[in-house]
C-alpha cells in the first residue's frame, strides 16, 4: 500500500525568511501521527504570507503530489 500524501500548508513571512522557527507545520505533523492509522507522508510547504505563493503552494501540492488533503495554517499577523 502506498503512503497518502498529505500536504502541510504554513504561511509566515518571518519563518520563510529565516527569522525564526516554525512550529505550526511539525505540531500539524505530531498531531496527524498520532491520530491517524492509515499509512501517510507529510508534503510541506513553508511560504511567505502572499497570495501568489499560497497560490502556488496549494496548486503543487493538489495537482502535482495529488494530496486529497491540504492543511494550512499561519497568517497570524496583519498584512497587506
């Protein structure tokens, strides 16, 4: 049986630029495996909090690595 690939979505202008470490995306990861039996692998993305890269991120993970689920988190912050 071949793993599903889950796509894991964090947008954060700071954490795709270096600034700091993301947590968001390996808590989502921790969570998933601790909840779910059937075999999976996590497809991150780590992006900027813009609508182009979010764009991208979303159509690459559903259309190129065929992930039936995409979660997203991040954007905790104003922004244009």
């Amino acid at each position: 049986m071949t793993a599903i690939a889950i796509g894991i979505i964090v947008t954060s202008d700071r954490a795709a630029a270096g600034h700091y470490e993301d947590r968001g995306g390996p808590a989502i990861e921790a969570y998933l495996a601790n909840i779910l039996a059937t075999d999976w692998r996590p497809v991150k993305r780590l992006v900027p909090d813009e609508r182009a890269s979010i764009e991208q991120a979303l159509i690459a993970l559903a259309d190129r690595e065929k992930c039936p689920l995409i979660l997203t988190t991040g954007g905790t912050g104003p922004a244009p």
